[in-house]
DNA sequence: GGGCCCGCAGGG
DNA sequence: CCCTGCGGGCCC
C-alpha cells in the first residue's frame, strides 16, 4: 500500500457531499416554472369539449397563467406573471375557484386548504365551508379539514362526525404556523357570515401569518376541529381599508376559546417571514425550495428530475449513507473491509466473494503444486489483486464508525417529527435551516414501529455505537440538524489529520464527531443525558422515542433505527418495501384482488364507474 | 334554496 | 393507486 497509495473515494466523495449540502438547499425560489402543456389548455376552464358537455362542475381547469411552482409561498410577484408583469395584487377578484386557480392564489378548486402534511400550507381560501371560522379581516379563525363522513360520492359534508387531527392538511397548516410563513389568503362570496367576504367572486386578500393553533370542540359540539388563528402581514393594504400602507406588526388579539384549547402550538423561533422597519413584511430566511419537481415533458429528462427530487427528500445523512455503497450486495457497508486498491466492501460480502474460488483454482492446476498464496483473488472492482489482504482482512473501524454514526443520524432525523394528534411541539424547526428539518418530519409514525420490530427482531443489524460498551469512548455525540458555519468543517479537519500524522494515537476526533463536524459545521454540543432533549418528551408520545440524546436507550428503538438506515438501497430505492411486502405475502390479507375501502365495501357489485365504486357506499346503505 | 352528483387535481 | 376536497351546474 505503501507503495501504490490510493485514495479511499468513497471517502472523498461523502466529505466533497457533506460540505456541499451545508449550501445546497440556500438557492433562491423564484425560478419560473412553466406548467406542462399549459397551452393547450383553455383560456378559461370551461371550454373543453368534455367539460362543455357537462358543464362547469365538470370542467378541467385551465391554463395556469402564472410561473410560480404550485407549492410557491408567499406573494406572487410581477416576475412570475409574464402575461401582465404586474403580479397577482391584494384585492384582485375572479370569478371562481378555477380562475382563482388560474393565477396561483389558491390551486385546489375544491380544497380550503393547499399544502403538504411535511412542507407547509400555502394557501386557504375562506369560503364559508366551516362554520366555525370567524372572521375579523386582519385576523381570523380557520377551521381545518377533515372529521366529515365524505362517503357517497359527496365533495363535502356540514356534520362532523369525528375528531380532526393534525394530520394532512391541517398538519400542512401547523407548518407553516411553526416556521411562520406566509399564507396567501383568498375569500369567497359564499362566506356569507363575514363581513369581509367579497360581494361576488372569489378574492385574493394577500398574505396572513398562522400565529397560533390549536384544537377544541367544534360548534357543534361532539368532536374537535383543528383551528387556526391567522394574521395579516401584508405589504399592500387589505381590500376593504382605506389605509395607504400595509400591515405593521400588530398585538395578537385575544382569544378566548384557547381556554380548554388542546394541543396548542405557537411558533418555533423567528419567524420566516417578518416585518422589517425599513423593507416591510419580507423572508428573514430563503423561502423554501419548491418540492415539485418542474417537469417537463420529456420522458428521459423528467425521469432524471424525478429522481432529483426523491433526492431532495432525503436528509443529509441520508445522502451521505448512499456513498458508502458495497457494490456487491449494494446496500449500506457493514464492517466495512477497505482494499489496499481502496475498494470498500461488507466485510461478509467481500470474504464470501472468494468461497468458490479457492476450490476451482486448485483443481484447475491439477497436479502440479504451485505456492497456494499465490492464487490470484481479484477485487471485485478492479483487477488489484488482493490476495494478501484477503489473508487478514482488518474492518475499517473509522469508516464503520461513521457509517454508524450516520446511521443514527439518520434515525434521528427521521424520529423528530411532529405528531399527528397535535399533543407534541415540533422540534427546534424555526432556526434558520428549514430545509433539513423539513425531511426530518416527513417520516412514518411510530406505528411503523411495530412491524419493524417483528420482522427484524432476529435479525443481526448493526447497532449505534451508542449502545456498545465502548461507546460512551467517543460515541453519544448528540449530532444536531444545524448547518451553519462556512467554513469551520474544513479547518477542523485540517487540524484532525495534522494531527494524526504526528501521533499514531486515536485522533483527537471521533468519526462521529467528524460527522457531526461535516454535517453541521458545529461540534457537536449536547452529550448523553442532557436535559433539554429529555424534556422534549411529551405526554402524549409515551413512547420513548425521540427526543433523547443517547439515541438507542431502548431495544425498539435500536431495532427500528438500524432496520430502516440499513435498508437504504445505495441505489436510492429503499429495500423496506420489498422486505415488508415478502412479509405480508405471508399474511391473509392478500386474497382479494382490492382493498376494502370505505367506499367499495359495499357498492363493488354491479357498477363499474369509478366514481361509483370508490363513492356509493351511502347509497348502497340507504338503499335498503 | 337545497340536494344531488359529477370531473378533476392533488396529497399521500 | 386510492382517498380527499370550503365547486359548481342542474334538477327539484
């Protein structure tokens, strides 16, 4: 090795990644998207063929006249708005829902709500659908969706007949409520109980901040709705004010249902959108990165962007566990054996390689007797022969440190996340980096827990180092989703490998905390036992795990963490699938070729429209 | 004005 | 793929 040094790329590749990622996701988000093959849809919505015949109800929407992406937060100003160059202004009315579709305001022609469970809410549309709204022009109240029977084919439904939760839309909401973005506001004339609500139309009221929610019995009185107090931060003066200027800051008003609220959750640090004495209402932060991939019509291309974007989902760690692929078993390395020709490999892949080829070779010289060392064992990457190695194959112990290291990194994000019945604050999401924390929300719920830990009870996963005995040596690094600092990563790194070449001692650094180092920028800061993290636990997530630093302190927990960093396919495409799936192939539920969902339950007999079948349970039930 | 019912977009 | 949804035309 001396001799021929080679450079460990995998290495090189995962340092040249977690010093990218720290700028990755700073870019700014006004691009324009063009909507895929907007033009030949109709200038207004109900032109099409089809939806001539059947009228507006039915139509297809139109074209979509402006350039942001459809989860674009905030204003739509005049560089998204190539046909006027003015942007969509505070007070402009269409309408109805498909033309306020038209100019982004609000893009679902049903929804109240437009949003994504794990990214923020950026529109609602007051229209009148909940009576439990309340509106008051620079603030109001919203309802959040959900807890209705929509069986039999209906749109919607006056009566609740459950508890809504935090989950979907209304977990969309509290995103945004936590972050403090901005939420553009429209208001229908069907809201007849606002004096605020337009004459005729729908009307886009400009951007409104979610300073609060919570949860509480609805008006009509058997189940809890989500609610919403907005606020109004807008640079341009609402529509029915004569004011010259915007909003300013203002006091939150009191609200005296937050007396017996649940659930009550407020934002989470400075807010992503602020008032600024000299600019006005503006991003303290980058907006969001859009999660849509823009598409483009092309197959080859938008297959690549698609795969750009699942890449966007993942978290740092995440993307770093990628690059330390065996490419013979093509998962994550476990114990990794690194080749004089700086190969990597599992160590059981890269030994179990070679079983056959002794024999053969041996039988292959017949007779004659050549030296047995000398046979030739090929690395599986390259014509290296290895043979010498093979012969004491030593793990790479640094490299398995990281690996696991990053594994409970990964673990760890995917735990902090909020939960869906609204008892637990969000983590400390607001501080700058939404990015990151974004993924870390978008995990399964700990219900996934349970299968998990069937399936691979037996199984001998790697574990984090923080339950090994010698952990505690340099492992419980508590790695923070923080990526700040330019360029304090390097240095550390710089002074970490001056050092190794002087002692041949452990380094100064662990790999943990080299990853802390690369990925954060910021040493890592909170050790085994601290409190904050403790107190993160809540009362209504009895279940032990999140929250505290030493991460596997409980067997489930290691099961689930290993279980699902492990599966990463280095391919991208996460094996769990496939693994879960082999295992309910066992299990009885697969006899019927379809689901019983609410809707075909009953009515799958004799009607073949779609619609029919996934919504005519009400009418099969009340036929009788 | 109330009930019905449809296509459609988009989340998950 | 299925589910959801604060539309909207039409029929009564």
């Amino acid at each position: 090795m001396a001799s021929q040094p080679r450079i460990n790329s995998a290495l090189v590749e995962v340092i040249r990644m977690a010093k990218v990622s720290k700028n990755a996701n700073s870019a700014g988000s006004t691009a324009a998207v063009h909507y895929i093959r907007n033009d030949d849809r109709p200038e207004k919505a109900f032109t099409t063929e089809r939806a001539k015949k059947t009228g507006k109800a039915n139509a297809s929407s139109g074209q979509i006249f402006v350039t942001i992406a459809p989860d674009h937060f905030g204003p739509i100003l005049a560089e998204n708005d190539p046909k006027r160059n003015i942007g969509v202004r505070v007070g402009e009315t269409w309408e109805d829902r498909l033309e306020c579709r038209q100019w982004g305001a609000h893009f679902p022609h049903v929804a109240g709500i437009a949003g994504q469970s794990s990214y923020g809410a950026q529109s609602v549309a007051l229209s009148g659908g909940y009576e439990d709204d309340e509106d008051h022009g620079e603030w109001f109240l919203y309802t959040g969706s959900g807890g209705r029977d929509l069986s039999g084919n209906k749109r919607t439904n006056k009566e609740q007949s459950f508890d809504q939760k935090f989950e979907k839309m209304n977990a969309a909401l509290r995103i945004s409520c936590l972050r403090g973005y901005p939420v553009r506001v429209v208001r229908s004339h069907k809201e007849k109980r606002s004096s605020y609500a337009p004459e005729s139309g729908v009307r886009y009221d400009g951007v409104y901040r979610i300073e609060k929610c919570w949860r509480k019995v609805g008006i009509q009185g058997k189940y809890k709705v989500c609610r919403y107090l907005f606020v109004r931060c807008d640079n341009e003066p609402a529509p029915w004010t004569s004011d010259d200027h915007g909003d300013r800051p203002r006091p939150l008003p009191k609200i005296k249902e937050l007396q017996g609220a649940t659930d009550v959750t407020e934002r989470k640090g400075r807010p992503a959108w602020d008032y600024d004495e000299k600019e006005g209402w503006k991003w303290m932060v980058p907006p969001p990165i859009s999660k849509k991939p823009i598409l483009t019509g092309d197959p080859e291309t938008d297959k690549q962007v698609r795969k750009m974007a699942k890449r966007a989902h993942m978290t740092v760690a995440e993307k770093l566990l990628k690059e330390f692929g065996c490419s013979i078993c093509w998962k994550v390395i476990k114990e990794p054996l690194t080749t004089p020709c700086a190969h990597n490999f599992c160590k059981t892949c890269l030994l179990g390689s070679y079983d056959s080829q002794s024999s053969m070779r041996e039988r292959s010289r017949g007779g004659r007797t050549l030296r047995a060392q000398k046979i030739v064992k090929k690395c599986p990457s390259c014509p290296t022969d290895i043979c010498d190695f093979l012969e004491n194959p030593q793990i790479n112990r640094e490299m398995m440190e990281l690996i696991e290291s990053l594994q409970c990194k990964a673990v760890e994000e995917s735990d902090t996340k909020v939960t869906s019945d609204g008892s637990n604050d969000a983590e400390e999401c607001a501080d700058g980096d939404s990015e990151e924390d974004d993924s870390a929300m978008e995990k399964e719920d700990d219900i996934s827990l349970n299968d998990e830990e069937q399936g691979t009870a037996g199984d001998k996963k790697t574990e984090c180092p923080d339950d090994d005995s010698d952990a505690n040596a340099d492992g419980s690094v508590k790695i923070l989703v923080d990526i700040k600092e330019e360029n304090q990563p390097a240095k550390k790194l710089k002074a970490d490998d001056a050092e190794k070449g002087k002692t041949d001692k452990k380094t100064k650094m662990s790999a943990p905390e080299v990853v802390a180092v690369l990925v954060e920028g910021n040493t890592a800061k909170q050790t085994k036992g601290s409190k904050g993290a403790e107190n993160k636990e809540n009362k209504q997530q009895p279940k032990k795990r999140k929250g505290d630093v030493v991460i596997a302190t409980n067997a489930a927990k290691k099961i689930k963490s290993s279980a699902a960093v492990e599966d990463l396919d280095v391919r991208g495409t996460p094996v769990r699938e496939t693994r879960k799936n082999g295992e309910a192939a066992g299990s009885p539920v697969v006899s019927s070729g379809r689901r019983v969902t609410r809707g075909s339950a009953n009515a799958s007999e004799a009607d073949d429209s779609p619609a029919r079948r996934t919504r005519s349970r009400a009418r099969a039930d009340g036929g009788l």
